[in-house]
C-alpha cells in the first residue's frame, strides 16, 4: 500500500497542545504532565512512554524590527518556536531491528508500531532510536510509543493529532504528497523572506531512509532538541554479523587442526 504519514509545518503552530490532548484521549495515555517546569511554558518536557506527542516552547531573542519578532518583554524583542513532536516512523528503522520478540512491527502504512501485548520490556529499542524516542512506562516495563493512530487508520480516519490540529500544522497523508506540498510551504516562506525555513527528515538519503514524520523548521534541528544529522544505530548490522561468522569459521578451524593434531 501507499505509505502514510506526517508532515508538521513549525510555522504555523501555536502551541495550544490540543494534539498532545488528543493523542492521549484516543490512545488512552496516562496523564503524566510535570505542571510548571521553570522558566518554560513547556509542561511536557519531552516524549515518552506516556507522552507520546511533545509540544515544545523555544523562547528566542530576535533583533528589534525582524518579521518573526511579535512579542516584547523587558524592552527587548523576542519570539516563541513552537514545534509538535513525535515518533520519525523512520524507513529504516533500528528499534524494528534490535526487537527480538517481533513486538514492533511495520504495518501496512509503512508506519512503525510496538505491540504492547508481546513487548517483554527487554530494553533494546531504546538505546536504539536515534531520536531518543523509545522509552519504557514505569508501570510494567514495556515499551510504548505513537502508532500514528494505526486503529483510526484501519477506519480511513486520520490520526486523532492531525484531526484535532486547529491551524493544521500537522498534516496526515501519502507520504510523497506531503513531501511535494512541504517543499512548496519551504519556498512559499522563502519568497515572504523567511529564508531560515527548512525541512527535517523529509529526505530519503539521510541516515534512517528518510522519517515518515517529517518538519518545516525556522531554525537549526539542535534548537528544537533534534540530532542534526540521524543515523540508523543498527546500519552496520550485517557488516558486523559477516565478521562475526568469518571469526568464528576461523575459530571452529582452528579447534579441529588443534583436536585432529592431538589425536596423532
């Protein structure tokens, strides 16, 4: 089938949280927010086994007279990023690799989704995810994380997320319409002389295939909390497993010579 999958346009978002209140209505996700944390309107912190969409508030100090400039505090200029995340659903995707029960699996929209029934809580997705995605619920030990909505999708519906998305700056779709609608919303913004838009994970040459979640961003991955060049942890995977067989071919040799030369 046609793969699916987000693209969240930053620009647009206005960090009122309704995606994150939506995902947990619908997946019934335990409620877990840390309330006021600091000097940040964030109340989420980051994602989870029980948050599983992360509304994130950058607050950055901008030159007097810049476009992006809307608010003020103290004499000074200053603008709010705000930026919905959530799981990359990556091609090539290592927490699928390193699961040794078959719990997370690829579904037929390309999306990418642990089975909470057959997860032992073994551990090793999470140091897997390049994106520090993964992560265990304190409760039982298993592993949960977005299924981009896999039961709503199964009824032609889109993700709870998306639907309840006021200004739709999370946008549900074929994967390559997005990317073709993404890359028009780039020099759409470029035009209005915006020119730090730009788009993370869209590209299927990076280092997980390209992400079946991708972002139109107004600064640097690293200001969003995003590793700016992602890489599939388990890539090396069949290189390595070659070396180990050629090791061990060499060693099981090694120990007929030696049995066959003692038994003379």
């Amino acid at each position: 089938m046609e793969r699916f999958g987000f693209f969240t346009d930053t620009s647009v978002c206005i960090g009122c949280k309704a995606c994150e209140v939506a995902c947990k209505e619908w997946n019934d996700v335990p409620d877990d927010l840390v309330g006021w944390a600091g000097s940040s309107h964030d109340n989420s912190v980051g994602l989870g086994a029980d948050r599983w969409r992360h509304v994130a508030f950058i607050e950055q100090p901008v030159p007097l007279g810049d476009q992006q400039a809307n608010f003020q505090r103290d004499g000074g200029d200053f603008r709010w990023l705000m930026e919905s995340d959530v799981c990359k659903h990556c091609t090539d995707a290592a927490c699928l690799d390193d699961c040794p029960t078959g719990a997370i699996f690829r579904t037929e929209f390309g999306t990418v989704v642990v089975q909470p029934d057959i997860c032992n809580g073994c551990g090793y997705c999470v140091p897997a995810c390049p994106y520090g995605v993964l992560d265990k619920r304190e409760e039982d030990g298993r592993i949960f994380k977005c299924t981009l909505c896999y039961d709503r999708l199964g009824e032609g519906q889109e993700p709870a997320c998306a639907k309840a998305c006021p200004t739709d700056s999370i946008q549900f779709g074929p994967l390559e319409e997005l990317r073709e609608r993404a890359g028009d919303r780039v020099r759409e913004l470029h035009e209005r002389g915006v020119g730090e838009a730009r788009l993370y994970g869209e590209d299927p040459g990076d280092g997980v295939g390209g992400a079946g979640a991708f972002f139109l961003l107004l600064d640097e991955p690293e200001v969003y909390g995003l590793p700016p060049d992602p890489v599939v942890t388990t890539r090396d995977l069949p290189e390595t497993w070659k070396h180990v067989g050629m090791a061990a071919g060499a060693l099981l040799a090694g120990a007929v010579v030696c049995f066959v030369g003692t038994r003379r």
